[in-house]
C-alpha cells in the first residue's frame, strides 16, 4: 500500500485512546500525503447491552451527552463541524481532565460558533438512529464484538486496515515517530 490516500478516523469524545491516536493521526497529517475525514462513533451505543461492571457502565451511561452533540451538530449544522467540535471537547475532557461533561459541551458549542441549544442534544434520544448508523461502519471494518470497551480509530480506506486506539498509548514525540508508525501500519494492510 502506498502512503497516501484516504484515512477514515472514528472517534467517542470521551474515550482517551482515542484521543491520544487523534493526536497522532495529526501529526502524521503534517507530513504524510493523507486526508482524514472525521467520524463520530459511540461507545455508550456498542456497550449498551453488555455488563461491564458497575463503574464502567455508568461512565458509559454518561458518555452519551457528548457523542450525542456532536454527532447532532454534523446532522443539523454540517461535516465540517465535527474535528473542531471534537477538538474544543477533547482538549477540555483529555489534556484538560474536565468531568463536567454540561461545561465541557457549552464552552466547546460557543468556542466552534455553534448555537448552545445543540446542548440539549446530550439529553435527547432524537438523532440516535443517525449516531447508531454513524458508529456501524467503524465496527465493521475493526474489533470483534468481545473487544468493544474502546473506540475503533483510523482506517486507511483503501485497505480498510484499522489502528486500534491501545496501540497508541502515547502521543508520538514528533512527526518522524509519528510516521514511522503510520508506515507499519499501513504496510500490514498490503
């Protein structure tokens, strides 16, 4: 497989991992020839019938706000706002260590000029057909249904080769390491 093209990346806002493969798909960005098109994907949808301990399955009950706005901001306001959105949040919910999930959401709608009224998106079962329908494809192309606690990530499209968040445990220190992970992961999928 060569080393440019399409890459499809799926993401929870709340999951770390990845965030953290975010991070490093960023970086491979840089410097590599790709274009990466912005998933939203649920985590609190592929867990929901699975008991995961008690811990576990109320932080799942809670991931749904913010999965939940963001995939309504791309279903009412467009794609283009989904990795800005995801950025403001993730930013906050990561690096930034918020749990105030409501806080989170609004300062992340009005840093991407988006109406705070998308907030009560977190709160409503309204668009989640649409969401459930957006986390579907990430799931086909990556884990078995056994290893569905953490988010698919990035997916070359042509391969359909995915890199599973746990692979990527820390941020790359700049883009020759970024890159040369991209590379074996890329070349597996030939």
């Amino acid at each position: 497989m060569t080393q440019n093209g399409a890459v499809d990346f799926w993401f929870d806002p709340t999951c770390p991992w990845a965030w953290m493969t975010s991070r490093w798909i960023l970086e491979v960005e840089k410097v590599r020839p790709i274009a990466v098109t912005w998933h939203v994907m649920s985590l609190s949808y592929l867990n929901a019938e699975r008991d995961l301990g008690e811990d576990y399955n109320a932080l799942m009950r809670r991931a749904w706000g913010p999965v939940r706005v963001v995939n309504a901001a791309r279903e009412l306001h467009g794609q283009e706002y989904v990795k800005p959105l995801y950025d403001a949040m993730g930013t906050r919910l990561h690096p930034g260590r918020r749990r105030d999930y409501d806080g989170v959401i609004a300062e992340a709608l009005a840093e991407v000029g988006l109406p705070e009224t998308l907030a009560a998106y977190a709160e409503s079962d309204e668009l989640d057909d649409t969401l459930k329908k957006a986390t579907t494809p990430a799931w086909t192309r990556s884990a078995p249904r056994s290893a569905r606690r953490s988010s698919p990530s990035a997916a070359t499209r042509s391969s359909g080769r995915c890199c599973r968040p746990r692979r990527v445990a820390r941020r790359p220190a700049g883009s020759g390491t970024a890159c040369a992970r991209w590379r074996r992961t890329t070349a597996s999928s030939s």
